[in-house]
C-alpha cells in the first residue's frame, strides 16, 4: 500500500516512484486501512514497539483482528496464531 496515494502498488516501478512522495508527503494511513478493509482484510500486524497503530485500527474497525510484532516472543505468538488449522 502507497502511503502517498492510499492504493496498492502494482509493481516495482511505481515503489521507486514514489520514495520521494512518500519521504515528502502526508501519510494517508486511515485510508490505506480503509482500502484493505474494504478489500475484505481482517487481520493486521503492527511490527515494532507499542500498539499505537493497534488501537488506531480498532477506531475505524472494532472487529479487526490486531497482532503486535515487537520481539521474539511476540513475533512467535503471531506466527501460531496464523498458522492455518490442521
């Protein structure tokens, strides 16, 4: 998803045109979210510290399945929780 025009990148030519935009531009993040939901996305992953982005999802949709990615630990208990059911 380009953070720049809030719509997927259809391949590496439109990544390497818009590195600039999107060192230079507004983050449309709400809309990105929006976009995936709309595409029938449940489930996301915030990788790093802190669950900011987490909580910002559960604003614009309270039935998204949210997993944090922090460490190794936490890397482990959203890898099983994705693993599909034998």
């Amino acid at each position: 998803m380009s953070n720049v025009t809030a719509e997927p990148h259809n391949g590496a030519d439109s990544i390497r045109s818009r590195l600039v935009q999107q060192v230079t531009s507004s983050v449309r993040w709400e809309e990105s979210m929006r976009h995936l939901l709309a595409e029938g996305f449940t489930r996301f992953i915030e990788l790093g510290p802190g669950t900011a982005l987490s909580g910002f999802m559960k604003r614009i949709e309270k039935n998204a399945i949210m997993f944090n990615v922090a460490d190794e630990s936490s890397l482990e208990v959203t890898s099983k929780s994705l693993a599909p059911l034998p």
